[in-house]
C-alpha cells in the first residue's frame, strides 16, 4: 500500500505541474473629479505602488494619496487605491505631451522586481507611415534612427524605467528613480539615438510632434514576454512539459499495472 500512495502522490504533482501558471500584474485607472482610482486587475498583488504624470516640460509628478487615505503596502487583485489629481491648466501647445494626460503606475512584484505601467487618458493617434522611425531594442539598448521625414522636427520618449528580474542578481541597491521624457530635437542633429531604458527592456512610446499634432509610435520590449515574474526554471518550458508528459505517461503505466495486480490477487483470493 505504501507504494501505491507514493504512485497516486506523483501522479498528483505531475498534474498540477503540468498546469502551473505565471502570475500578472495590470492596473485600470480612472478620474472623477479631482480624484483618480487606481484597480490592480491583475491576478497577482503589488506592493510599493505609486502613480506619476506627466507635465508639459517633461517631468513625471508624483500623485499624493487622496485626504484620508494611506499608501498601501500591498495592492491585491482586485484592490483599489484613491489619489488627489491636481488641477492643471490645459497646455497651450498642441505638441505638448500633458495634452494626452499620460499617467505611469510605477510598482514591485512579489520578488521584488520594479516595474512601470505607461497609460494615455487621451489615446494618441498613431503615427502615420512617412513618420515612422526605425527603432527597436539591439544589446540591451534602445536604438533609434533619425527621421527620413525632414517634416519631422521632434520627437518625444516616454518609458517607464525598468531593471526587470536583473536587479535580483546582484547586491541589493535603492531603486533607480525615473528619468523625465526625453525630447529628441531632430532639427538640432540627425544623429542616431542608443538609449538605455534600464536592463528590463521595457515597452517605450514615441510621441512625434507633426503639424497635426503628437502621433504615437509604440516600441515593443525587449525582454521576453511574460518570463518576468515567474522562476528561473520555468523559461525552459517545451523540456519541461515534454519530460512532465514523459512522466505522466509513465505514472499512468505504473498506476494501471498497480490497479490490475490488486484486481488479480483480489481475485486470487476469492477463488480460493
């Protein structure tokens, strides 16, 4: 009998191995008034989190907690927390990044891993194709090309600084805080960008300043997707279900044979 718990046991483990899944982290964020709610969507908490916006000259602003109120330490799934969002005057240039009211959300995962959430409360529209730049992640770094378009004469970068799971393999040091947006003045000089946005690689936005206004270019990270927040172990996934099938099948062989050999000697002892 102890053999036949150790099998069913195995079995056990080998399913909920075979259905184990990564945790995420999403927020939805709305204003009201003076105040902006901010939900953790996701599946999985987050701590330490914190909520920027961006102001005409580039700067993220930290929003305060609304009266009465207190930071959480931990959001779980399905959390809310209120902020005060200050009143601004509207910017006067149709150029200017405040316009799209762009808010960061700026957290820790349970590993303790800092990441960022860029959102637009006024989506931008997308940039058309003469005013696309070549641009994407090469050595850890983001590459930007200069503008064909003389049309053309700026651009801005928006991202959320990121070290991603890096920063957990070396001596613990104090979060790196966030760069303001960076305006590229591509009247100044049409010399290639190589910027580092941190070691996690994250998702970046280009805002480019066209006589219709800002027109958005999304630039897609350069860290493999969904491998941030999960063990080490499981990035090598298609062995790991390949050897998990392997001993599943197995475990099914072993558990058969132990059911058909109990039948047998039942029936052994009923004949005589």
């Amino acid at each position: 009998m102890p053999g036949a718990w150790l099998r069913l046991s195995l079995l056990s483990i080998l399913l909920l191995a075979l259905s184990a899944q990564a945790g995420n982290i999403s927020f939805n964020l709305s204003i009201t008034g003076d105040k902006l709610t901010l939900s953790n969507q996701g599946d999985s908490p987050a701590f330490d989190t914190s909520v920027l916006r961006l102001l005409d000259d580039g700067r993220w602003e930290t929003l305060l907690p609304a009266p009465g109120v207190l930071p959480p330490v931990e959001m779980k799934p399905q959390a809310q927390y209120q902020l005060t969002w200050p009143n601004r005057p509207a910017p006067t240039a149709t150029a200017s990044p405040e316009a799209l009211r762009p808010v960061m959300v700026r957290f820790f995962d349970q590993a303790g891993a800092s990441f960022g959430q860029i959102s637009f409360f006024n989506q931008p529209q997308p940039a058309s194709d003469d005013m696309t730049l070549a641009a994407g992640y090469a050595d850890g770094r983001l590459r930007i090309a200069p503008p064909k378009n003389p049309a053309l004469k700026a651009t801005w970068l928006l991202w959320a600084q990121e070290e991603g799971i890096a920063a957990l393999t070396g001596p613990l040091t104090a979060a790196r805080a966030q760069p303001n947006a960076l305006r590229i003045d591509w009247s100044a000089g049409r010399t290639p960008q190589n910027l580092d946005l941190g070691k996690g690689m994250p998702v970046a936005f280009l805002l480019h300043e066209t006589a219709q206004g800002l027109r958005s270019q999304v630039i897609p990270s350069g860290r493999m997707q969904g491998r941030q927040q999960r063990a080490g172990w499981l990035n090598l996934g298609a062995q790991f279900s390949n050897a998990a099938l392997v001993a599943l099948l197995a475990g099914l062989a072993l558990l058969a044979w132990h059911l058909l050999a109990t039948w047998q000697k039942h029936r052994v002892s009923i004949n005589t």
